[in-house]
C-alpha cells in the first residue's frame, strides 16, 4: 500500500508547478504507468480523492496511462511487448531478455488546469 | 476561463530517485558496497544478515547495518551483537524504506571507515520495488517455506533484483521444497539472476555468498 506515498508526491509535485498559474484550479492529472512498478490504479484512485482534499486539485480527475513492458530482443533485434510480467521472454522467439525498455515509468505526464482571466488583461 | 494544458513530464519520485542518486554517489566516493536486501516478512532476512556480519568480520571486514521494520528496535538489538555498528529505522507505518530515511540516519557515521553497508528493508514484496536507496546490489531473499511460486506472484520485485537468496535451507526437505521450479520461476523473472541457496543456520551456501560479496566489494 505504497500507492498513498505516490499519491502524495503527485500532489506537491502538480501544486509546486501551479506556481507559475495563480488561482489556477486543476481539472484532470495524467499519469504515465508501467506494468513493472506494482502500482494498482484502484487503489491510486481511492488514495486521489483523500489526497487532493481541500487542495487546488481537490475534484480533480486522474487518468493514469497503463504502460506494457516492451524489452529488446537481441535474437530478433527489435523491441518487443511482453504480453504478462510473469515472464521475460520474447514472444517471438522465446529467447530472455533483461533489455527492459518499456514498463518502469511511473510519471506525471501533463495537468489540465482552468485558469481564472485576469480583469482588464487584453486577450 | 481558459484551460490550459500544462506538460509535466516528471517522475513521480523524482525527489527520492534524487535523494538516492546523492548517496549513490557518496557511497560509491567512499568505497563501500551498499546493498538492500528485500522479502516478506519471515524470510529470515534478519538471521542471515546476523550470520553474514559475523561471518565479515570474522575476516577482518568492515561492516555496519541499518534495518527497517515499522515498530521495534528488536532487530537492531539482534543484528548488533554480530559486533557491528546497527541503526533501526522505524517507518511508524510506512511499507517500506526510502532514500531521505537512510540519509537521516547515516549522520555521524564514517562511511570511508566501512567496506559493506547492508540495508535491511521492511518486510514487504511489492513497495520497496519502487524506492531507490542508493544501493549498488538489490537482494531479494525467498525462503522454502514461501512456496515455489512467489517469483511468480512478486514479479516486479523479483524483476528488479541483482541477486537473490533461498533462506533455511536446512528444513528445505521437511516442507517439500521443489527446488527446481523455485530456480525457473526466478529465471523467468529475472533472466540471469545470480542465485544463492544458504542456511543461516548450518552455513550452507554462505561461502559462495561471501565470495560474491568480496568480488563485488573490490
């Protein structure tokens, strides 16, 4: 249950770049997710709302993009997805493969935020 | 009103990733092997650390240890009278250590003066996968008991390790340990992973252990 730890530094990490837009609130915060980090979205999802209470985020969506785990194949020389963790294989020719380059990811993509107009600022 | 989207393109734990790159650093400036041993709770982490400081200094090594556990200083206690100097991290809650924790509780602590620093992690198998604390070789430790499968059921912690450890060894028959599948289930995982069967009990295995570690130490 370290999802309430992520979910954390998700929210200093959104609120620390909602510095530069004052007054800002934010509407959706995307993430980016690879199978490898055994991170479960419900339960991101449950910590979200408890986290974000009160904040500028307070409302807001989480998206989270879930990432496959693409290794190199050096038998093949090509990047392959792997179709279940419980094997580092590749499913072309069954060769391992540590080569891991998809799968560790564990980002913020982007944020949507609404920003207030500022009055009497020419748009 | 106007939306905006706003690109971030950050890591989640970046300030950790950041903490850990620090000490790697650090450690590497001091020349001591770091290494980060993981499991369930009841693996015998513990045990088998105990024996490896004793066995260390036995040859002269320097050694210290800081363990993680979310209550107690029960293991410090344990691992101190190998002789070697032991801190306990209480996490008071936290599933798992993290590289701000070990920055705290190095203070004062020489680490020129020290060839292995051993990092005991809470007894979990899926958070510290995510955390980063500077180490050079992450250990995952099984024990007979676990059942064959748990590469299987761990595999990003399992995925993420340098080597792995087989604890208790010695009752690896009574419980019916099928030491075959335990070995492809961490091949699967972990392509390559170097594999110690040990018994902190009776010493099996414990050389090739402190032979890997000499080799990496140097």
């Amino acid at each position: 249950m370290h999802e309430l730890s992520i979910v954390s530094s998700v929210v200093d990490a959104v609120l620390e770049s909602l510095a530069a837009y004052p007054g800002a609130q934010v509407k959706q915060v995307r993430l980016r997710v690879g199978a490898l980090t055994a991170v479960v979205e419900d339960s991101l999802q449950f910590c979200y709302s408890i986290a974000t209470e009160g904040t500028a985020l307070d409302g807001s969506a989480l998206v989270v993009q879930a990432l496959p785990v693409v290794v190199h194949c050096a038998a093949c020389a090509q990047d392959v997805e792997i179709d279940s963790v419980q094997s580092f294989r590749c499913p072309r020719c069954g060769q391992f493969s540590m080569d891991v380059r998809q799968g560790r990811e564990l980002e913020i993509d982007s944020i949507e935020i609404e920003e207030q107009e500022a009055e009497g600022k020419p748009s | 009103m106007t939306t905006r989207i706003v690109e971030l393109r950050r890591g989640i734990l970046k300030k950790n990733d950041e903490l850990a790159a620090g000490l790697r650093g650090r450690f590497s400036a001091a020349g001591v092997l770091v290494l980060n041993l993981v499991s369930s709770p009841g693996t015998g982490k513990t045990e088998f650390l105990q024996r490896t400081l004793e066995e260390l200094r036995k040859s002269g090594a320097r050694t210290a240890a800081l363990v993680g556990d979310l209550e107690t200083d029960n293991d410090a206690r344990r691992l101190a009278t190998s002789g070697a100097p032991v801190r306990q991290i209480n996490t008071h809650g936290i599933c798992h250590l993290e590289a701000e924790m070990i920055g705290r509780h190095l203070e004062g602590w020489d680490l020129a003066a020290l060839d292995y620093l051993f990092i005991e992690n809470v007894g979990n198998l899926v958070c510290p996968s995510s955390y980063d604390l500077g180490e050079k070789i992450r250990v995952v430790l099984l024990s007979v008991t676990e059942g064959e499968d748990k590469p299987l059921k761990y595999p990003t912690l399992f995925n993420s390790a340098d080597a792995a450890v087989i604890t208790k060894m010695d009752i690896a028959e009574a419980v019916g340990f099928e030491r075959e599948a335990a070995i492809r289930n961490m091949h699967e995982i972990r392509p390559g992973i170097r594999i110690f069967e040990t018994s902190a009990k009776t010493g099996l295995g414990m050389a090739e252990w402190l032979a890997y570690l000499a080799a990496r130490g140097t």
